[in-house]
C-alpha cells in the first residue's frame, strides 16, 4: 500500500507505525484506518520485526475522528455485508497481532485516539495526555470494540463513568485507573517506548510473546481454567528439545543475553485453537 497518512518504518528490528496528518492533529480518516491495518499485517508477517511502536506525528497523537472530507460511506445496511467501522480495523489489526505493540501517546487522544490504543500491550504516555470516550456527547456509539477492551484495563466502574460522561480526562486519572503503564514528559515518551522495545527485543523470545499475548486475550474471559490448564499442558509438552526453551535455560545458567532463533509468524504452533481464524496475527 502506498501509505499517505501513515509512516511506516523499521529499525533494528523495532517498526514504527506513525499517525501522519500533523496539521489536522492526526484526525483520523478512512484512509488512515485502512493504511494502519495494513502497516499492522505487513509488519506481523515480517519476521524480522519484534516489536511495533505506535505514535503520532506532531503534538497529538489523534483528535479522533475527522469526516471534514465526506462521511464514513456507510449505511446501517452496510452492516450485514461485513463493513467494519474505522477505528476497529485498527484495533482488532493489534489484538490479532503476534508481536507486541506499544502505544506512546502524547497530547490529545480522543474518541478513535483512546479506543485504537487500548489492544496495546502498552500505553505510555506525556504528563500532557487527555483522554476521552466521546461517544454519549455526540449522539453516536463507541468503537474499536472498546467496550469489550476497556473494562478489562480499567474495570467497569471506571469504564461505565467514562463511557457514559463522555468527559476528557487527564493522564494522571487514566494511570491511577490501570489505562496506562507510564507517563513521562512529552519530550520522553518516543524515547522510552523504544528503551521498552529494546529491552523485549533482547530479552524475550518471539514465539512465547507471540503465543502468551494471544493467551491472554483469548482464554484469559473463559468461566473455567480447565481448557486453558489444556492448552497449557500441550504447549509445554511441546517445550521439550525446542531450541528456544533450551536457549532460555542455557542463557540463564550461563548469565548471558539469549540468543532465540523462533520465526513470528511460521514457529507459532499451528493447532493453537484460535489460529483457524483468517486474521493474519491468529
């Protein structure tokens, strides 16, 4: 794709997935959410990347959504033959992705900005930061399945007052609730997105990344640990002689960094329950 709203870069096996419509605060298009789920597919098959760092050109991360060019050339019809709303193809591009995301946000980060970050493994953020599920106070809906994610990080109290207010609220509120991992000033963000990408890239194995994150998600809702106790049992039986799991004992005996040679996507094991789904992160 040739992306015109979105950068896509990588460097020492780190991609950076930027938001790039500085002069309209990164106001999010169609466009944008179709380059975003591409940029999220393209850098999941890339073995050579291990983690994805999502940011924003300019002093915001994203406004929300921006339809001065037209509107979202859809009806409610359009929703039984399979049209997804903008800000979900980027949201649900992050949970089916099988490499760690990391969400470094600075300045505004409203409606599509707060609910596209919210699949990330991490969010840090500027002591600037504002946040807001704005839906109730212009007469729509929420996005980007965020009311399945958010509960989850915050729990439903502090879900259902967001939601419902509709409010913008500060940085400080959204670490104190469990929705962000850090706050840094605005001039430390990038940089410590990468000094965390960094210490996953030299510490962390990819195939175990990639499999615990989607674990997380997907069995973590289950009403009993029996099927997940399953898949455990068969995952580490399936340790057994693995380079990656001797790698890891090895590099601990043997106090050095690991050397792990597992490939993202190919190594994922292949009957994990949930890979029959055609997203490509499954």
């Amino acid at each position: 794709m040739n992306y015109q709203e979105v950068r896509y870069d990588v460097d020492d096996r780190i991609c950076t997935i930027t938001l790039h419509r500085p002069d309209a605060r990164n106001g999010y298009t169609l466009r944008m959410s179709d380059e975003l789920a591409d940029a999220f597919a393209q850098a999941d098959a890339d073995p050579d990347v291990r983690v994805i760092v999502l940011t924003g050109s300019g002093d915001d991360f994203c406004v929300g959504a921006d339809l001065s060019g037209g509107s979202l050339n859809a009806s409610e019809d359009d929703a039984g033959e399979g049209w997804q709303e903008p800000a979900g193809r980027c949201s649900r591009a992050i949970f089916e992705s099988s490499k760690p995301v990391i969400a470094a946000i600075k300045g505004a980060a409203v409606g599509a900005g707060s609910t596209i970050i919210l699949p990330a493994d991490y969010r840090i953020a500027a002591t600037n930061s504002r946040f807001g599920f704005v839906f109730s106070r212009r007469g729509i809906y929420p996005e980007g399945a965020s009311v399945w994610f958010l509960p989850r990080l915050v729990g439903m109290g502090a879900a259902l007052d967001w939601m419902i207010s509709g409010r913008v609220f500060g940085a400080d509120e959204a670490l104190s609730a469990g929705m962000l991992h850090q706050v840094y000033e605005a001039g430390e963000v990038l940089d410590k997105a990468y000094e965390l990408a960094r210490e996953l890239v030299t510490n962390t194995a990819p195939v175990s990344v990639a499999v615990i994150r989607q674990m997380l998600y997907r069995l973590s809702p289950l009403e009993s640990p029996a099927r997940v106790h399953e898949v455990d049992s068969r995952l580490i039986a399936g340790c057994a002689g693995k380079p990656d799991a001797l790698e890891g004992v090895m590099s601990f005996l043997q106090r050095r960094p690991p050397e792990f040679t597992g490939k993202v996507p190919q190594d994922i094991p292949d009957w994990l329950p949930w890979r029959d789904e055609s997203s490509p992160g499954s």
